[in-house]
C-alpha cells in the first residue's frame, strides 16, 4: 500500500474567517478525508510540527509527499527542503499544488523562477484532459468544472514539462498549464493547479480522483539503482596509446 | 492479467538451419516460454496463420502486442497493419524488437524512415541503463552484456523518443539508443534494440526481464476517453459580433 | 533567402462565394503578399496544378513548404505526398496550417488519427504564448486575439509536441494546443491552428508574424549528414569469441 | 554579433605543471583563440578576478556564457551564481563544459545532484552524432574521435535533457549523454562533455566547431517577452455567481 503524507503549511486556516469556514480542519485534513478511499496509508504533516512534521524516519516512510504552501514558503527550513530534495532524488514522488508552485521545493527541482499571473474573482475554471492516455487522466470525463477558482495564467516559468496532461481555461479569457509532470532524479513530481484557500475545490470529485491518480502514478515504482560517483575501473581492454 | 500476443514473422526459423539451431520453435514460442512467469496471458501469433494470427478478435482480446519481424516485412497485408495501428491509437501496447525497426507498422507510428546501420560480426554488446526510475528498468542492472549480437548503430533514423531508456554499447565503435518509448494515440510503444536470430539473445535473463517490464508497462492503464470528431455545441456563451 | 512555397488546395475559393470574398485570389496569394516583406523567396502551388505545382524540381527547390487544405484532402495525390514526405526526410520545412490537420501528409508524419473537435461560430479566440523564449514567438505580445474564428478543441490526437508554443482559449469553453513543432527526420514541422476559410485571418498582422517566424525557425539550419541503410565494418578490433 | 564570455575557474593551469603543458595561458584563452574566426565578440573571465570577471554589466554585456569549472566549485560566490541564473532566466545562453557538471549554476539550473562515473586512463573516445538534424551538429562527420580522454559515463543524474544531440563511445566500455540541451526561463543551455584537464581537447577542430556551433545555437534568438508575476485585471467578462 502507498504511502502518502500530506504537508500542508496551515496558516490561512488558522488565521482567516474566511478559510476556515471552508477548511475547518485544514486543507491536509480535507485531503486526508477525500482521499480515504483511495486504498492509500495517509499521514498528514504541518509547517507548525517539530521539523515541520518531515522528520527523516517520517520522509524515510513517505513513498509520495503532498505539498500545499502559500503565505508561509519562507517560514519552511532550508534544512528540511534539503531533505525532501533528497527523497525525491531517491525516489519518492511528489505532488505539489497550486500556491505550492512558489514553494522552496518546486523552484528548487525545476531551475527556474515558478512565476505565473493570478486573479481572485471566483470565475469558472474549466480543466481539460490534453493527454488521456495519461494514468493521471484515468476516470475523468474529458473535461471537468470547477464553479469558482482562483485564475493563474501563462506564462508560467516553468522548465517544459515532460508530459502536459491537463489545461485550463478561465472565464476571464486566461489559459494554463495545468498538470505537468516532472522527472527528477528517481522522482516524479506532478504540479496540479487548483485549490486555492477559499474555494472548496479539494472537497470536488474530479479534483480528488487527480490527486489519487497522481499519487499512484509517482509512487516508485521499481527502478534500476543508478551507479554514480566513483572512478570505475575499465570494463574493456585499453590500448597504450603513444 | 495482462493479455500478451506475440507476434513472430516465422520465417528465418523454417528457412535457415543456423536460425533453427538456435530457436527451433521460434522466437515467437522462445519468447513465450521465457515470459511464462511473468503473471501474463499469453499467446502467439505468426505471419502464416490466416490473417496472420491477428483476426479482429484476436487483436481485441490482447492488451499488448510483441513484434518481431525480418525478412518478410512485405509480405504483412496492409489490412492487417491498419488493423493493428487502429488498435493502437485505441490503447494496445506495442513492443517492437530489433529488426521489426523495419516493419510496416512500426514505420507507420513513427513517420520516419526508421533506418539505421548494422555489422554482423558477434561482437560484444554492452546495454546501459540511462533511464533507472524508469519502470522499464526495473530490476535491472546498471548495465547488462551480451556477448554476441549483430550491431545497430546511429544514425537511427526515428522522432526523438518520449523516454530513453537505454544506450548500446559496441566492442566496434558504435552507440546505439536501444530503448525507446513513444505514445501514440492511447497506446504505448517501446522499441528494444537486441534479437538478432542467430544469437540466443531471447534466452537472456535480462532481455526476458526488459520484455516484462516493457509489458506491464505498455499495458493500457486505464484512462480517460478522448473525445473527438464531431462538431461541438457551445459550452459558454458566445457574444454576437456585429 | 528561403525559398518558399505556399501550397493550397484552392477549392473554396472558387467554389464558395462566402470564401471567394475574404480571398478572391485565394489564400495562397493572399499569404504571399501577406508576407512579402519578410525577406523570402515566395512561390505559390495549388492542387488544380500538374502535379499539384509540386514537381520534384520545386520542392527540390523549396526550403520551406506551407500547407494549407480542407476539401480535397483525399484529391492529393499519393506519389505527391510521398515526394513531399521524402524531401522533410531531407530537412525541407513544412508548416502545416489549420483544417491541414487532417492532410495525408500530416497523419503520415504523425502516425496517429489528428482528428479533433470544432464549432463554426464565429467567436473569439485569444492564442496565448505559452513558450515565450521560442524564436516562433518572435515578437509577439503575450497573446493576441482573433475576433471570429472557428473553434477547434482538445483532445487533439497528434504525438506530444516536441515543443508546444501557443494554447487557444475559446469564447465557448473550449483550449486547444495551437502552436506545436514537431522534428521528423531532418525536417522541422509546425502546426499552426488559424485560419478558417470564411474569417480574414491571414490578413492579421500577428498571424503572419507567426507564420514568418516559423518559416526562418523550419529553414533548414545546416546540419550533420546522417549516416545510415549500410552494413558497417568495424571500427574497433573485435575479439574472436569462442 | 553575438558576445561571448569564457569563464574559466582557471586553478588547475596555475597549480599543476602537467595542465599548464597543455595550456599554457588557461582553458579559457586556449577556447578563445580556438573560436576566434567563429564571428563572436569574445572576452574572458576568470575565479581570480573582481567578481569572477562577471560583474553585472559584463553579464548584461553577454549574449552567451561558457562555463569550465572543476576544483573550485565551491569557491565560486553564491551571489555571482545567482546573477548567472538571473541572466539564464532573461535569455542568456550558457555552455556548460565538462567537470562543469558540477559547478553551482548548472546543478542549481537542473535541480537534480548532477553526478556521474568516471576514469582517468587516456582511453579512445567517440562522439557519435545522434540527432544530425540539430544546428549544434552542423559540419560535423556521423562521429568523431578523441584519441585520450577521461571517460564519463552514465548514469548522468540530470533531467532528460529536452534534446539529445550527442552520445559518447568509450573504449573501456561506457556511454555518455554527451551534447544534451535544456531550456530554462528564456535561456539556452548545452552541456557538452569532452574537455579533461590534462588533455588537449580544446585544440580539436571537431570540438571547437561543436562550441561555435552550440554558441550560436543558445544566443538569443528574439522571442516574446513573458508577462508574469502580477493580478491582472479580467479580459473577459465573468459572470456574477450566487
């Protein structure tokens, strides 16, 4: 069974009417409820917990890390970027969401600056299937709605991802790349767009069977160990040369 | 359990003693014994039998398709390589071995000329693991040998792979990019290099397991349906313009 | 300079007075003078031609080709598409326009169906760079806007793009990926969505652009030889194996 | 023309005899007289100097940045690492040479640990061309040879690089994704392999036409100016939800 912990920063939560009223408990713990079914062993871990919750026997236990951030990205230790920069290096995949682009993580494996456009005027969001052959596409109609988000637009500074499974539109006249998948040492990260604080979007059917897709699709799944960083001795005869 | 049909074109084996020698039922049954443990389902499927062993019911009932294929490229019907890129683009794997480079639906897939350059001189061939998150990968070591096989080298002429999965090595001089994946429609391709008919390449622990894996991964994984092909009613509405 | 030549089916032209108004010489000539200053050597073809004006001395001949049909696909020739496919073996550039999705040419070079969605009803579409740093973006703004346009959406069955450059929004709900390239043996391919026969797109500064940008970015960009379709001697002794 | 800064971190050529034989005024002055009829505004920049030679108006005065680094990762400044990527992410192409794999930018560009095998025992090298189209590969022959060179070989722990151009043969039995491009923000990079200390690889003409080449491939080409980093106010109109 997969392993799963969802890292959530929980500080809008705590700090504003307004989410708390949709998240009562937290985003990790409305994902933590959506997901239950999935056939997942879930944890959750907060950015207030002792190692923000990401100890390394935790991490050392994690086969996917959900990452949900905003206000507090600085807030997250150098130290245990670090370490989950390692995991992923290692293998364990990681699903990053919406404000979560800004995260020391996600620039950290990408290169790149991880901007984007936004806009909070609660307009519909249509999300659409670009690659259904994709095992993250599994289950979903061709395209799905959600009634109120939070716009982000293009461009997004991003690396070209190496599979693009899902793009938005936005009633307000804006596109984006919604689900990109990423390699990046033995890991696969998926970043998914949607779900910003004050809509309930993780509480939304389609929403949820992405991120159970996802979490199945970057679990490590059996891999060769790659063998680096050492001087290897010839496999085949050199020539002296003059 | 994954449907597995094997296709051999049959031929080399009936025609050539040195080939017989080596795989007196064919690499068709050589392969399906060497897959025997592998929890697939599987059967074979050979250039003479009526429709070539792959009727419309065959073809429906098998969740991916092997391909091997030398000196008869010509003589598969068109009909039957329509049939099966239709099955592709449905979802149906395909794993096309070393000379099936050559093969009419391979061609068909890729949209190049698919050609390369060989040497048959039993030279040592070095198979390197570029790719080892890859599940294709899985298991393997970081590099495998085989002791005589014919040469492919580069140029080969192919759409840049999806995935690179791994690299050749040969005793004469030349690279070669001996696995490759490529999505198609809903289906998923794997090209791997070895298989020359006068080497017992197919009895390779290793190869048996690339095959394997190639499988599992080529298995259709669930997705979503495209939708395609008809005239679309408006979602939102449109403004009339003057 | 490079060469180019703009091929088109030219039959609504002639045979729809609606279209006839928009492009009374046809789009071919209408994309000619359209891009006259952007230092190419244009000629035009048509399929009414001998051998639809694509003779084996003018493709020789051309450095560039753009296609544009919709009609009278199945009226080309295939010893034409053939001819053609072999010179973007070659490194001929072609830039395949709009309906020319469904091109014999097209679904040659792609191996898969290309077949998509559409709505004729004159709305809105805002083409958004999605890849800024592309020299096809070229001096673009971050997106544009044709006012009335045909609608195509996803899925859009082609291979993941080696590169993907512009994403459509719809006024009707609908994105579709359209600016994509696409590398087939030493030619560079793209697709370009725009251009709806009954709306005056090639007449829009910013299309033409577009379209400039991917000819210079299609010329051939000088390049290595490849070497292939010949059996190799060795370069590097091989030992005698047993 | 385009302007070319070579960073050298210069140590190896003043500390150890057997380098300073083979250049004798430093990698980098060896690379700039070697490029010297390739068309480019050359200048140097060295670890010694004020700023590493690369103040914020050399940067900005630079189209394309050459990077060789090897013992001295760790003495490079952070501070002048991140004005390299800041001008990466504006358009500045950058070569990455060698043991440059892991210097800070190019481990920061690729988010991955950057690692990889390899041998110092003079061996026969091949750099066999496996994408002939590409510009970087123009005027080479299908491979070249270097007759002492220190093996790297895989697995090479970067993301998949968005082109392969270049794949290593070496004699004691390894490969090498040698010549491999990426694109992050709207910068160009190549990192090509060859380039050993105590061997006089720079003076190869093969090897000076590959970096002429990938110089004048990562130049800023022209491109559209991405717009990010704001709330931008509604282009369509959206819709009053309850």
């Amino acid at each position: 069974m997969i392993k799963l912990t969802i890292w959530n920063e929980f500080v809008h939560e705590q700090e504003h009417e307004e989410v708390r009223k949709v998240y009562p408990d937290g985003i990790h713990n409305a994902l933590a409820k959506g997901l239950a079914d999935a056939e997942l062993q879930i944890r959750t871990a907060t950015l207030q917990e002792e190692e923000h919750g990401l100890s390394e026997s935790v991490l050392a236990d994690t086969d996917v890390l959900v990452w949900w951030g905003h206000m507090a990205h600085d807030r997250v230790d150098d130290a245990i970027v670090e370490r989950v920069h390692k995991r992923v290096m290692e293998g364990m995949g990681l699903i990053v969401l919406h404000s979560g682009h800004f995260s020391k993580i996600f620039k950290k494996l990408m290169g790149t600056g991880c901007d984007l456009k936004w806009r909070e005027a609660g307009e519909r969001e249509r999300i659409w299937v670009v690659n259904p052959a994709h095992p993250i596409a599994s289950g979903l109609p061709e395209q799905f709605v959600l009634e109120q988000e939070e716009m982000y637009g293009e461009h997004f500074d991003i690396p070209a991802p190496d599979e693009l499974v899902f793009v938005s539109w936005f009633e307000g006249g804006n596109v984006f790349r919604s689900g990109c998948t990423f390699h990046r040492g033995q890991g696969k990260i998926f970043y998914f767009r949607p779900g910003h604080e004050t809509h309930p979007t993780y509480y939304d059917a389609n929403v949820l069977k992405v991120i159970a897709n996802s979490v199945r699709w970057a679990a490590p799944s059996g891999a060769a160990t790659p063998v680096r960083g050492h001087s290897e001795p010839s496999l085949e005869p050199i020539r002296a040369k003059n």
